[in-house]
C-alpha cells in the first residue's frame, strides 16, 4: 500500500499520541503517504482528512488525549454512514486506516474491511478489556493515575477515621481497579468477574479499626452492580464507621502517557504500518509478554479479558 490513513476512535487513551506519531512517521519513513482522519469514524463519512508528515506529529508524544481527536458515531453504524465513509476514502486515495481503539473501534474497522477498505487495529483503551492483548495503550497510565489518586485519598480518610469507597472506570473489565488496588494496598477490592460479600468486607473493616488501623480504601470496578454511593451507606451501616465515596471519573483517562504507554505505542503504531505496506489487512496487533503479535481483526474485536485469579487471590491476602 502507498496511501493510509490513521484515526482513534472511542474513549481516549493516554499513549494515543504516541501511536499516532509512530504509525506517521513509520509510514514516512517506508515511502507511504499518511492521512490523518480526524474525530474518527464521523470526521472519515464527513471528509475531516488531510496528509500529515514528520512535523504534524512533533512535540505530541508526551501528550494525553488525541490530537486527532475522537467521537462516537451513531451515524457509522448505519449503512448510509458506511457508504460515506468508503466513498471518502476512495476519494482521498486511502488503501488503509489504521484504528487506534478499543473493541467498539475494532468493530468499525471489521465493517470497513468488509468495504474493501484494509484496516489495521491498534489496542487503545484504558480499560485492557481486549483478551487477546496482554495490555492495551493507556492502561499503564490509568494504573498510575489511580494510585496517585489513592494516595491523595487516603491522607484525608486517614486524618478523618474514615472509610472511603473509590469507584473506577474499566466498562465490564475489573482490571484497573484490580491492579490499582493492588499497588495501593487497598483493604478490599470489588471487581465484575468475581462475586462480592458486604458482610466479609465489612468484618475486614471492623477488624482492621479493631486492631488500630484509621482507615480503610475500598476499591470498586464500575461494572460492580451495586451503586458506589449506596455501597458505602451499606458499609457505613454495617460497621459503624463513616465511609464517604469518590467516583474520579475522566480524571483517569487524561495526563501525561507513562513510559511504558509510549514504547508500547511505538511498537504496536509501527507494527501496523509494517503490516499494511505487506498488504496484510483484518488484523489486530497486540502483545503477549513481550513479544509483538498479531490476531484476527474479527476474533480481537469481540476477545473478553480474562481475571487474573493469582493477582486476586494476592490482593486479597495482602490486605488482611
């Protein structure tokens, strides 16, 4: 392929950046040219494109966000919306678009190949709700971002005697606040794909206040089917102890990409370029452990994550 685009899609990830620049000056560098398709799928049906080179993409890989930009397209979903979007990258000569997204991104990039357009899917999200990657760009930087705010919070709940309940993003995936809780030491953690016990989190509480201990950090997933506020009401209730809630929300997908976020970019952005001038479309790049892999586009876009049943079982030893 001589021509290619490149779009993010869907929640913004920290490290989207970074991809973008790989998968620009990648394409440079092999002799393409690279179109930047801005506010993904709905600025592909409505023409927001335009040839970027080496300098477009300076000074961004320290950036969170997208400079891209992203949306979500209702539009694109429809069969009018498709057409348009074909028809506007047979107008600019586009042969390939790299996706950089999460698995409603995949999706999108699934029902252009069956257009005829060659896509290429670059794991985006902070949520590592794509099983057949081991991680995905931005996670790394949310874990990050969750602990600093831990530790923020735990200043206050311990001068205070409180218990706090932090609720964190992650969709149907319990892997952020898994591994956040983990490295922050939370006392319990609540996540989607493992039944919960007010009762045993409330003796842990208790138990913990018994023995001395000023606070307590309750992590919960937001796939968790309980409301965060009634959460603690329930706890506070059941212990006698104050328990307030904290939903950071978007905090969480902004800030600076960690360094691990912008490698894994760099490697996964290339990748796809590499794929693309081969002539190899409908895949999905990812990793496992270290190594750089490649997956069915169709298969990645609809993988489920899987819990991590040791770090579970971890974190909750370590809390006792």
């Amino acid at each position: 392929m001589k021509k290619i685009g490149v779009l993010t899609s869907g929640g913004d990830a920290p490290g989207m950046n970074a991809a973008v620049r790989a998968v620009v000056r990648g394409a440079v560098y092999n002799d393409m040219q690279v179109y930047g398709i801005y506010h993904g799928f709905e600025g592909l049906m409505n023409g927001e494109i335009e040839e970027l080179g080496v300098s477009s993409v300076s000074d961004i890989i320290h950036r969170g966000g997208t400079m891209l930009r992203s949306a979500r397209s209702p539009r694109f979903m429809t069969e009018e919306g498709l057409k348009d979007a074909v028809r506007q990258a047979k107008l600019f000569g586009i042969e390939g678009i790299v996706v950089i997204g999460g698995d409603g991104s995949f999706k999108g990039a699934v029902s252009l190949l069956k257009k005829g357009i060659g896509t290429i899917g670059v794991p985006g999200t902070i949520d590592n709700d794509l099983g057949y990657t081991d991680r995905t760009i931005g996670f790394d930087t949310a874990v990050n971002t969750v602990v600093s705010l831990l530790g923020n919070i735990r200043d206050t709940t311990v001068a205070h005697g409180r218990a706090t309940v932090v609720e964190v993003m992650g969709r149907h995936c319990g892997d952020l606040a898994l591994t956040a809780g983990l490295a922050a030491g939370a006392e319990s953690i609540l996540i989607p794909e493992v039944p919960y016990d007010l009762d045993a989190i409330a003796e842990k509480m208790v138990a913990g206040k018994q023995r001395g201990k000023h606070h307590s950090i309750i992590m919960k997933a937001e796939g968790v089917d309980i409301d965060t506020a009634e959460l603690a009401k329930q706890l506070e209730e059941r212990t006698g102890i104050e328990t307030r809630s904290v939903v950071p929300a978007y905090i969480q997908r902004g800030g600076t990409p960690t360094a691990g976020d912008r490698v894994l970019a760099a490697r996964l952005g290339y990748r796809a370029v590499e794929l693309l001038r081969d002539e190899v479309r409908g895949v999905a790049v990812g990793v496992r452990g270290d190594e750089v892999i490649v997956a069915n586009l169709e298969e990645a876009s609809v993988s489920q994550n899987h819990v991590q049943t040791k770090i579970t079982e971890l974190a909750s030893i370590l809390s006792i």
